[in-house]
C-alpha cells in the first residue's frame, strides 16, 4: 500500500461517521480530496458541504456536492454534526498542526462551527510531541516581521512561505524548532500576538475522533467517555 492508498482508505472511513441528511464539513488537503470523492459518490445523502477553502470548495462543486456559506448555514438553523478534515502531525492528547496547505484559519473557523472533528490521517502523521513539522502562523502582512520576532524570542526559526497568499489575502510564516511542550498554552499565547490572524495549532478544540490508516486497516481513535 502506498500513502495514496492510505489516505484514501481513511478518507473512505470518514464516510460511516456522518449524519444523513446533514450539512458536512469539509477540510483541505490531500487526504481531504479523496474524501471529496468519496462523498461526491453520495452527495444524495447528505444536505450538502459548508468548505474550508477556496480549492476544495471547487472539488466540491466537481463532484456534485452542493456548497453552502457558512453565514447561510448558521441563520438558516441548519444542523452541523461532523467535521472531516486532515493534519499535518496529531499527537496521542488528538491535538494537531495544521496548515501545511495554507488553509488553517478557514479550517479553525469551520471546524468550530461543527459538533465533531474527524480527522483523517495515515499512520505517518502520528506523533509523540507536536513540533517536527514546522508549524505555520497565518499573518496580516504589515505585522509578518514582528510576530517572526517574536517566535524566535520562543526559540523556534520562522520562515516566510515565499509566493503564497492565504485565501484571507495574509502571508504565512512556517516556524521550525519550536519544543511544543504544552500545545494549549502556546496556541493561547501565539493566538494573542497583534496580527496573528490564526496559528496552526488546534490543541484546544482536539479531533472528537480520529481514523489512522495503517497496512494493517483504519484505527478509530476517540474521545473517552
Ligand atoms: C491544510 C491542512 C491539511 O489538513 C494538512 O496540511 C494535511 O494535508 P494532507 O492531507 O495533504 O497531508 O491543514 O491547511
């Protein structure tokens, strides 16, 4: 099996976690592509997608699933139980960074408008400590040197993503090095830096449930209790 199959078997997993006849909320990325497919295959059955990105927005659409905004989904009442999104690390605690695509504050906002996360990841993604994978900040421009200044105070080596704009129209900067001992305390502190949009840690609000693709099969990982 190589890793397109294992992505593409977690993201076929995701499928037995959601609601008929609910709106689903759908991530970024590679893994996330396959389950767009996955769910292009019964856009029948569900109420329709509310997208974290321009990129997947487009999957979407191609694959016959219907997009609502956000704004609409929420005044119109409609119900929002699973979330289905990737990571780029997702430590045992199911605390992640995200961001390796860019999309990470459309992410944070639509996985905050839904009861459950399900996070969908090959066995690679899987980590002891958050910290390997440079974590990305989303910034307003005008401020992208000093929150750089301030993640080198935190020890860690930021580094402007060169040629990429956000879908918020921001600049990214990817910090490698940082020890990420307490990734709820670092995502409050990065969080509250002036023109810090969004950090790539979702440490607080973890994944409700995760899928690990492995050789061996999907895993399902969830919350105790
Ligand atoms: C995009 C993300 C993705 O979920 C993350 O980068 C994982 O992507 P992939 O499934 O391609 O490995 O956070 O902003």
């Amino acid at each position: 099996m190589n890793q397109d199959d294992l992505k593409r078997a977690a993201a076929r997993a995701a499928l037995a976690e959601l609601v008929p006849d609910t709106l689903v909320g759908v991530g970024s990325g590679s893994t996330v592509n396959f389950f767009i497919e996955a769910l292009g295959e019964q856009a029948a059955r569900f109420a329709g997608a509310v997208s974290s990105s321009e990129r997947s927005t487009e999957r979407l659409r191609a694959a016959g699933v219907r997009v609502f905004d956000l704004n609409e989904a929420v005044l119109a009442g409609m119900a929002r139980p699973v979330y289905v999104d990737g990571a780029d690390e997702i430590d045992p605690g199911r605390r992640m960074i995200k961001g390796g695509g860019g999309a990470l504050t459309r992410e944070k906002i639509v996985a905050g408008a839904f009861d459950r996360f399900v996070c969908i990841v090959d066995a690679s993604k899987q980590v002891e400590t958050l910290g390997r994978f440079p974590l990305p900040i989303e910034v307003i421009p005008m401020a992208r040197e000093l929150v750089a200044a301030r993640a080198r105070l935190l020890g860690g080596s930021p580094v402007l993503r060169e040629g990429f704009v956000t879908d918020n129209g921001n600049q990214i900067l990817d910090v490698a090095g940082l020890a990420i001992s307490d990734p709820v305390a670092l995502e409050e502190q990065i969080d509250h830096w002036p023109g810090v949009v969004t950090v790539g840690l979702f440490a607080r609000a973890p994944a409700s449930v995760v899928l690990v693709a492995t050789a061996q099969g999907v895993r399902r990982v969830s919350a105790p209790g």
